[in-house]
C-alpha cells in the first residue's frame, strides 16, 4: 500500500511539471506550482514532510523548462 502511495506521488508530480512546462509561465510561477504540489506528495508519502516536499518541487518546478521535462 504505502509503495502505491509514493508510486502515485511521484506520478502526480512528474506530470504536473510537464504541464508546467509552457512558455507563457515565468521561472517563478513554475516553482509556485511545484512547491504547491511537493508540499502535497510530501504530507501524502510522510506525514510533516511538506518543507522538504515544497524544496523539491519548487526546485524542480523553476529547472523544468530547463531540463526539458
């Protein structure tokens, strides 16, 4: 149970990045999205976890357009 939790997780924040990943989004706006969704998935897969979720995802969401996500 708990690896289907982490598996949907991760599935919710890997596809919210590529959605993320439009021109008319700034660097910031993108983090604020990512942050959103990490503190989410963080509390989902460990509860408290949202600051470290929030770090990740706001990182990942500001480098998405960067890396091609």
């Amino acid at each position: 149970m708990a690896k289907t939790i982490k598996l949907s997780a991760v599935a919710i924040v890997l596809s919210t990045l590529m959605a993320c990943n439009t021109a008319s989004l700034s660097d910031i706006e993108r983090a604020g999205i990512g942050a959103a969704i990490g503190c989410a998935v963080g509390e989902i897969i460990e509860d408290g976890e949202c600051i470290t979720g929030a770090a990740i995802g706001g990182v990942g969401g500001a480098l998405s357009n960067d890396l091609g996500l």
